[in-house]
C-alpha cells in the first residue's frame, strides 16, 4: 500500500491525532507504516492449481529469472515455494524425466504403484497445529492430507533367538508406539519385568533425544538469527555438538553398561569394547532401541548419536502417512512458482553453474533424456540454489580448479562422506489389503541383536547373508485413498542397506542392459527380501504377482544421487564436527549468489529436507525478508490454531502462534 493510501484510513481521527504529542503522532504513524511492511506478502492471497511439470525446452524458461533452484525434492520445493512467495519469479529444474519430488516422487509399474523415499513421517507433520505441519499447510495451501497411522507405528522383529537370560522373557518382536514412556513400557515388559535399573537408563536414554532436539532447534535458529544473538543459543548447541561426537554404540555403553547420567555424558564418553554386547538382556535392549537405524542408515559402531537422538524425538509423537501418492507433495509445493512468473521443469540435467567474477549468475541446462551429447542452455538469475547435495555440487557442478572445490577435497578441511545407498525391492500383491490382513503399522526386520557384526558381514557378502536391517511397509494399508484408486491390488515396499561400491563397475551402463552377472546379484539380494517379507507376513505368500528391485544405481540414475547417496551426507560422528560447519546444517555458501537448500542444508529425511528448504530460501531474502515471511506464516498458524480451538482470540492466538513457531522443537 503506498503512504497516500494512508491518509483516507487517518482523516476520522484527526481531532485527536491534535491533542497528542507529536512524538506520538510519528512513532503512531512509523508503526502503522512498518506493519504495512512487514505485512506485504504477495504470496499470501495466492490460490494453488496442482499442475505437474513440463519436459524443459528453452522456450519454457521464464525472463528476469530472481532465483533458479536445482533439484525438486523436499528441500528444493519448499525453497522456491517459499521465495515464489515472497514475489520472486523462480525456475525450479529437475533432472528426472518425468516427474518431480525426488525421495517424494511416486511411480506405476504393471498397474500398480509405490512411494521411493517418503514412506511414513512424523505426526506432527500432518497436524497444522504444529510447526512443521503448519509450514507445509502453508506452502500447499492446505491441498495436502494425512492420516495418522495406529498405534504401533513401528513393530521391530527379530529372527527367533536362545540367548535370554534365566527366567526372563523371549520375544522376538517389540512395538513402538507414541509417547516414549509407552515405547519404555512395552521393552522392559518384554525383556526384563520389574528391572527398575533398567528403566531408569531407558528413561535416561529418551531424554537424550530430547536434549538433541532442543540442540537442533537452536542449531536452526542461530542459521537465521544475527550473529550478535548467537550466544543465547551456544549452551544448546554445544551440547548438541558434545554428543553428537559420540557414536551411538558408545553412547549405548556408556547409558547402560556405565550407569552414566546425561550430566555425566556431556563430559566425556567411554568407548565401548569391541565385539557383542555379553549381557543376555542389556543385548536386547541396546539392539531395540536401534530402532531407528533404518532412518539414517549407518551401523551403531560408526553413526552419530545426533542422528539416533532426532529420530527417536522425531516419531515420539506417533507417525502419520500422506493421503494419496506422496508425489502429490512435490507438485502442490512447486505449483506456487506459476502464480508469480515461475516454472518447474523437469528433463532438465544441470551441467554445471555459471560463474563470473566469483559470483554464481546461472546455470547451463540440456535434456536428460538427450543424454551427454544434448544441447546445452544457459540460463541466467541473481541467485543459484543447489537442492541435490554437497557432493554433487562440489563433484559435478563447479570447476574442478575453484577454490571451494579445492577446500572440499581437503582432508584436512572436510571430513564428511556421502551416505550409503539403499537396496528396493517393490512388490505388486494381489487382492485387497483388508482381505489379506497386510498389516497396518510399518515393519522393521532386524537380522541379529548382535548389530554391528550383522552390518559388517552383510557388507562382506550381501550375495550369502541377508540384511542388518529391513523395513517392510504397506502404502496401501496406510493411505485410505488407496482403495479407491487402485481397487483388487495390494502394494509392499521392502528396504535394505546397499554400497554402492557392490554396483561400480556397473556404473554408467544403460537401465535393463547391466547383464548376466548384475542380474543374477540383483536375484540374490531379492531372495533375501523375498523370503524376510514371508517369514514376517505369511499371507503375502503365494500373493506377490509382480516385483522388481532397484539398487544404488537406480538411486543415481533415478535421483541423480551422487554414489547413490541416499541421505546426502552419511550421519557419522564427523557430520556435525565444527571442522563440517561449511558444508553441512548450513544454506550458506563461499561463494556470492550460491546457496544450499535440502538435507545438507539441515538435516536428512523429508522433514529435515524440508527445513534446509526454508532456511535456504530465509538466507536469499535476507533479514527483512525473512520478517515478512515469518509474519506471513504466522498470521496464517495463528488460523490454524484458532480453528482447533475456536475460544482463543486473536491477539492470544498471534501470540500462541509465535511462541510455538520460536520455542517448539524441530523434530515435534
């Protein structure tokens, strides 16, 4: 609204703007003026028409481009989302032929579909009362459902096993379900009745989770904060720091074998002797609270126990599955770009980013499906986002011989890795879930209680031994539209650990013509999963009238992952090393006009994606943008919030709003 607009809404007040001092009357009028400001969010009134992208020709690109975004995942959606908002007119490119998301896209296959990489979140990602929910309401404009998943959520089992202790219980499986007092509960029942001591060091263990999320939550913070406010926040994120340079088998140790308090942790961590756990229950215990190792995918002896913390705070909550295919994420966040000049493409490789003078103006772009020997397009903006990795950005996108390039191959500047990959196997099943009885909640396998020596000869020999770890889910029990979308089938999705180093001579062959050798691989590991997946739910056997696998490869070829990254960078003890702090929980880059958005951005996962997006978006706009972007969703939260409790006035409910968006955790 330009000032002389003011004048109208002013003039009734007139008599007595007279009587006042004239100190009033301007400071009066500098706050109406800054709420004006600060309240100019073009994005707000925006309506969302789900359109899915168009294959990229140069024709379709937008002029006087603000920001090009690589990479249509959760972090890379929700950037230009957030800056599309904002009135920047941004191009969003994906490298996949046919459609975007990333770990979010869906895909059909024999009349029957499957999710790749969101296969169930958080709860309060699909509450709008909470601020991770809330953010993707307000970048999907509410288009996006979910359905809370039953309790238990999770159900972890393990191959039958003699070694219990004398007189104690021998279970084989172990339900989690939402709130941690209930998971500690349900363990000690199954395990060791009546153990006091054990469940004081279970208890233990779960407020460890709780002091990694408040030091992630502040880790968030001081991304975005002035660097002069960063010491309300170091206690915090020093303590993160502190505990995240233990592994989680260490930790593990320390919790149960030690005694050791969290006071006591954050001092120092004895290291764990080599070789299983010799205590019959404590190596139950310490093998079923690994839970969630599936969600990092890193081996207790070797992984952070950051990672282990978040994800255990993540799910403590409950969990909760979209409503439709989970593709839908990715196109209700990227429709917003159309409202203000802005494109999603896909079929749209990025060579590399155009640099001149040091600073990031573009990007140069070909088809994938033309393959190497493709046009390239420049393609010209004030910023760069790169959605699709620290490594894939220090391997392919900038010239081998720039100074960042040169730091990131330092050993003795970076010590992150890029994560291990995974192994798929999807499964059409026939008939209908309900008939069936396909379970609903999500099923962990777990090979061994003894967990790292699982992992380690697995990695040996994944042709002779099955996986450490297995996640078995069924979309088709989770998400009530399936019904009626795909009526008479079933679908199963079955996840294991896969290094890419086992498909690396394979690399760079063409999809279905690997060969006699990396087919008959391929056959060996689905045996595996075959045979966990009837082990485990019996009545999917005899039922499965299609499947088909897809290793790291697929990840490179399908998500253009860098050696098959499935994560982005691997969650060990190094990733949150302060030597790591430029290039990973960070949007910020050394190089003017390039920025990070995604997992490397923040955290792994969708909903850490996602958060690495709005930072990367919050680090282009600035401090002042960033206010209007802040103030925007919370008007919007406040709605939220006023609509699950009707009572709550509005000033009480801005209020509410912006305690919840400043104060609650990030895994909440």
């Amino acid at each position: 609204m330009p000032f002389p607009a003011i004048a109208p809404l002013t003039a009734p007040l007139a008599p007595i703007l007279v009587l006042l001092p004239h100190w009033t009357i301007l400071l009066a009028f500098a706050l109406g003026t800054f709420y004006l400001w600060l309240s100019h969010w073009p994005g707000k009134d925006a309506k969302v028409v789900p359109i899915r992208a168009s294959r990229f020709s140069p024709d379709k690109v937008p002029e006087k481009l603000d920001t090009i975004v690589i990479g249509s995942g959760s972090g890379g959606s929700s950037c230009a989302n957030m800056l599309a908002q904002s009135g920047q007119r941004v191009l969003l490119l994906e490298q996949h032929e046919e459609r975007t998301g990333g770990c979010t896209h869906t895909f059909r296959i024999n009349g029957c579909e499957w999710d790749t990489g969101l296969h169930y979140t958080s709860e309060g990602m699909g509450l709008s009362t909470h601020r991770a929910g809330a953010l993707l309401k307000f970048m999907s404009r509410g288009k996006q459902e979910w359905e809370r998943l039953d309790d238990p959520y999770d159900q972890v089992i393990f191959p039958p096993d003699a070694n219990v202790a004398e007189g104690r219980p021998n279970f084989n499986d172990y339900e989690f379900n939402s709130g941690l007092e209930n998971v500690i509960d349900s363990l000690i029942e199954r395990v060791d009745p009546g153990n006091e001591y054990l469940r004081r060091q279970c208890e233990v263990w779960m407020e460890l989770a709780t002091v990694i999320n408040r030091g992630f939550t502040a880790l968030g913070w001081t991304r975005i904060v002035p660097s002069f406010l960063r010491f309300v926040l170091r206690n915090q994120v020093d303590q993160l720091y502190t505990l995240a340079s233990y592994s989680v088998r260490d930790v593990q140790y320390a919790v149960f074998n030690k005694g050791y308090s969290i006071k006591q942790l954050l001092k120092d961590c004895p290291t764990a002797p080599p070789g299983p756990e010799p205590d019959p229950v404590l190596r139950r215990v310490k093998a079923v609270l690994n839970h969630p190792i599936g969600d990092y995918a890193v081996q207790p002896r070797v992984a952070t126990f950051a990672a282990q913390g978040i994800t255990m705070a993540h799910y403590a909550e409950g969990a909760a599955y979209t409503v439709g295919p989970t593709q839908n994420i990715s196109i209700r966040m990227s429709s917003m770009l159309r409202n203000f000049g802005g494109e999603v493409l896909c079929d749209a490789t990025v060579e590399n980013i155009i640099l001149e003078k040091g600073r990031a103006v573009g990007v140069r772009v070909r088809n994938t499906s033309t393959g190497s020997d493709g046009p390239l397009t420049e393609i010209r903006a004030r910023n760069v986002v790169c959605a699709t990795s620290v490594f894939n950005l220090h391997h392919k996108l900038l010239p081998a011989d720039h100074p960042s390039v040169k730091d990131f191959f330092d050993p003795d500047k970076r010590t992150i890795t890029e994560s291990n990959g995974h192994v798929f196997l999807f499964c059409k099943i026939k008939g209908e879930a309900s008939d069936l009885e396909l379970p609903t909640h999500n099923l962990w396998y777990f090979d061994s209680y003894d967990m790292d020596e699982a992992f380690d000869r697995y990695y040996a020999d994944p042709a002779t031994y099955r996986p450490p770890t297995c996640y078995i889910g069924f979309p088709c029990t989770k998400d009530p539209s399936w019904p009626k979308r795909m009526p008479g089938i079933s679908n199963c999705i079955l996840i294991s650990d896969g290094l890419y180093d086992w498909f690396a001579k394979w690399h760079g062959t063409q999809v279905h013509e690997r060969g006699a050798d990396y087919e008959t691989f391929k056959d060996q590991l689905a045996k595996h999963l075959l045979d966990i997946l009837y082990e485990t739910v019996p009545q999917a056997k005899g039922k499965v009238e299609y499947w088909t696998l897809g290793t790291p490869l697929s990840e490179v070829s399908y998500l253009a992952s860098f050696r098959a990254a499935s994560y982005g960078t691997k969650c060990d003890t190094n990733i949150f090393n302060r030597l790591n702090d430029r290039w990973t929980t960070t949007p910020h880059t050394r190089i003017p006009g390039l920025y990070m958005a995604g997992s490397d951005a923040f955290l792994p996962a969708v909903c850490g994606a996602m958060y690495g997006g709005i930072l990367g978006a919050s680090a282009i706009l600035g401090y002042a943008g960033s206010m209007r972007m802040v103030f925007a969703f919370v008007s919007e939260f406040a709605t939220a919030l006023q609509k699950e409790n009707p009572k709550l006035g509005r000033p009480e409910a801005l209020v509410k709003a912006t305690n919840k968006f400043v104060t609650e955790l990030v895994a909440n």
